[in-house]
C-alpha cells in the first residue's frame, strides 16, 4: 500500500501584482471591459487578476500588460519612494539673481521635477525670457508674492496662488517685493534638467 504525504503549503511568498495592475488600468482610463477586449481574455478573468485570485499564464500577463500600457517588470518592481526632509533638499544653481534653489524630486527621476526656491526682495529668473524643456510648468507661491512674465504678460501670484503653463512658452520671474523673501514650489514635468 502507498502512503500518500501531504504537500506541505508553500513557503514562497506570494508575488500581489493584482493592484498594480488595478492601478495602471484606473490612470489610463481604461475600463475592466476595455482590458479584457484589448488583451483577448473575459471581464471576469481581467477582475480576478487585479484581485490576485487567479495565476495568470505569461502570455495572459503579458497581452494584459500590454493593453494597459505597462511593461511587466513594472509589476515586479518595488515602488520608488524618496523622503526628502524639510531643509535636506539638494541645493542646485538653475540660474536667478537672489535666490536659492533645492531640488526635492529625486535626481533619477525623469517624469517629474520639484524645486523650491527661496526668493530675497527683489530676486529674479533675470530679465530675458527662457523655456524650459518640459510640457507643463507648475509655480505654488508658499510665502511672499512672485510676478510671472508670460511673453508680454504679467502675472501677479500672492501666497496661496499657483499657475500652470506649458514649460515651453517664453517666461521668467521675480518677487516684486522690495522688503519681504518669498518661497515658492515649482514642477515641471517631465523633469528638464
């Protein structure tokens, strides 16, 4: 007579890449039907994928990456954060007159760009105009007042204000103020230094 063992439960942990993918589809917009269509499989198969209920096949996993837009490895990637603590930016030269400048995106990262700079009276990005490398350029006034100069108009932002242009539309700054600093958080994506 055989003796039958019991298999022992895995200890291997368990890879979840049903919320990343989840994740991937909601940024784009895409529905549960529009996946499943576009990758060939069911609605129902899609949904259990994204709530890591069934194991999908590589070629299931790869036809469903790819109508969503991601690269596989992206699933299997660990998400990248960098803490960047108050004061601990790196303190960068973008150019200006008055002014001092930390970046506090990560130095690696390509898809987006965060600088705060801290403006004296009278600070400036100079008086010529300059277009950054990026499609969209994003200016949060934290502290003080800041004058934006998009081609022949002026822009007056107080603490609170923000403004979004295209990173390629001719432009420069300055706080107008002639007794008080101003700090401000500028994004630019994608990053274009």
């Amino acid at each position: 007579m055989a003796i039958r063992r019991a298999r022992k439960p895995s200890t291997e942990p368990t890879v979840q890449i049903g919320p990343r993918l989840r994740a991937g589809r909601l940024s784009r917009g895409l529905t549960l039907g529009q996946v499943a269509a576009a990758a060939g499989l069911t609605e129902g198969f899609v949904s259990k994928l994204e709530r890591d209920q069934v194991s999908p096949s590589v070629a299931s996993l790869v036809s469903v990456c790819h109508a969503i837009g991601l690269r596989v490895g992206d699933l299997f990637e660990p998400p990248v954060s960098n803490v960047i603590r108050a004061g601990e930016g790196s303190l960068i030269n973008f150019g200006g007159d008055k002014v001092r400048e930390y970046l506090l995106s990560p130095g690696d990262q390509s898809h987006i760009e965060v600088l705060q700079s801290v403006i004296e009276p009278g600070g400036s990005g100079g008086k010529e105009l300059y277009a950054l490398n990026c499609e969209i350029e994003f200016v949060l006034v934290i502290e003080g007042a800041l004058e934006i100069q998009l081609g022949p108009e002026i822009i007056s932002l107080a603490q609170g204000d923000s403004l979004t242009f295209k990173g390629s539309e001719p432009h420069t700054w300055r706080n107008p103020s002639k007794t008080d600093g101003s700090q401000v958080i500028w994004v630019m994506a994608p990053a274009s230094i």
